[in-house]
C-alpha cells in the first residue's frame, strides 16, 4: 500500500491568555490512501483551548467562530449557502430529558445525537425540579462542573460517549459540514476524552484529543477546507455521570458550534 502524506504547518496560531491557552493547527493531508478505500480530505485546521473559566476560555471559541465565518443561521430552514449555527442548551423549552433529535425535528437546527442507550440529560430545567448542572443525577460529580454558557449542560446518561450527525434544517436529509467544535467541562485527565471525526462513508477524517482542565472548561475544534463531516463521536472521559459510585473522570458538554450543514453528494 502506498501513502502520500504532506504536512503544512505554516498557518500555525498561538495566543496565551491567563490560563487560557489557544492553539491553532493547520495539518494538510493531501491524496492520503487509507484501508478499505478511505481518503482524507484536503486541509484540516485544529483549534485547542482550556480556561479556568468562561471568560478565560472565550477568545479561543470567539476565534473559531470567525474561522467558520458567515452569520450564526439559527433556526432558519436550510440546505444555506454559508454560515454556521450553534447551540447552547440554554434555552427554556430544551427538555431535561433530552430527545436526540430535537435540535433535528423540534428546533431546526440539523443536528442529531445517539450513542446505545439513547438516553440524555439537560441541566437546569425550567420549570426546575431542583437540579443544578446534574446535581439531582450526581451529586459529587456535579461539584466540578461550571458553565461556559450560562446555565445549562448536557451530557449522555448511561455511556461516556456520544455521536453527532448532521441534516439539512428543516428538511432532515443527510448532511455534512466543514467543521465542528465544542466545550467539554471538567476534562480532568490528559489524553481520555476525544473526538472522531467521520467521513460519510464511515471512515475516520481525523482523531484529536481534547486538552485537560481540571474543574474548568476546554474547547476542541476541527475545519477542513470543505464540508466533509458526516458524524462526530465524542468520547467523554472516563464515567457517565449517571455512573454515581467509583472514581473516574466525569466530563459533560456545552456549547456545539458547526458550519452550515450541506448537501451530502
């Protein structure tokens, strides 16, 4: 088997602020042959960053906003020609027991999550049942979780991982996107909690591990040059937080930011 593998790094970004550390990335991988058939695509640009709290963890993710450009399309039906969306979880009628495919079906913004169990959880619901950031699911765990967002969290109940797919808004066909980011909270060890990202044909795009801050937030974002991303597995630590008893790394989610989801061709 032959393999052509080319690495740029001439676009590499650094910036340091207080404990908030943002690093950008620019690998090209370029006709790279893979087994059963798969491809990389093209240019990939990566963005880490960690801070104690959200307003030290900002400028990274202000940054890969800009880097996916276009305005924020919010619920607007799709397939749109540039531009991004985002959640944040935050919003009143987000339900605590969370339904993968509301943010396909109920709220238009083409993004589905799964994992096995198919159960998820939202923080801080309104009306409340007195749950704060997961304290009526795990209370220790709980402790260590801030927001990057305020006020809501979520996480996968009963397994530590869970998958992203995207859909056209409004519509629900297959999509892709050029790129997905996110803020993990509490990622307390190194080289544990991660992200695949996967082609439409099920091969892995690119695998990147998500920078540790204890009892504060990290980000983790990935672009390629164009839209490629049909899923994104994300492996959250150790423990799912509904795992109440023995040690471990518990990790949960806020903000999703991608680009605009397109046509799978």
């Amino acid at each position: 088997q032959t393999q052509h593998h080319k690495n740029n790094r001439d676009s590499t970004e650094m910036a340091k602020t207080s404990a908030a550390l943002m690093t950008i990335a620019v690998l090209a991988a370029l006709g790279l042959a893979q087994a059963g058939g798969c491809v990389r695509f093209n240019q990939r640009l990566v963005l880490h960053g960690t801070g104690r709290n959200a307003n030290e963890l900002a400028p990274t993710v202000d940054r890969y906003r800009e880097l996916l450009g276009g305005q924020n399309n919010g619920n607007e039906h799709g397939p749109l020609a540039d531009g991004q969306r985002s959640i944040d979880w935050d919003a009143d009628v987000v339900p605590f027991k969370f339904p993968g495919d509301f943010f396909k079906v109920t709220v238009t913004r083409g993004l589905e999550v799964f994992n096995r169990d198919n159960k998820f959880r939202v923080s801080n619901p309104v009306p409340s049942n007195g749950d704060d950031r997961f304290s009526s699911i795990n209370h220790d765990a709980a402790k260590d979780f801030i927001t990057f967002s305020p006020k809501r969290l979520f996480a996968p109940l009963r397994e530590n991982r869970v998958t992203i797919k995207f859909s056209i808004p409004g519509k629900g066909d297959a999509a892709v996107v050029a790129g997905f980011g996110a803020v993990y909270v509490d990622v307390d060890k190194s080289h544990v909690t991660e992200a695949i990202y996967y082609d439409k044909n099920g091969c892995v795009l690119t695998r990147e591990v998500v920078d540790a801050e204890k009892d504060g937030l990290s980000f983790l974002g990935v672009i390629f040059d164009e839209a490629v991303i049909a899923k994104v597995e994300l492996v959250l630590g150790q423990r799912p937080i509904g795992q109440r008893h023995g040690r471990g790394d518990f990790v949960v989610l806020d903000d999703f930011l991608y680009k605009e989801p397109q046509i799978a061709h």
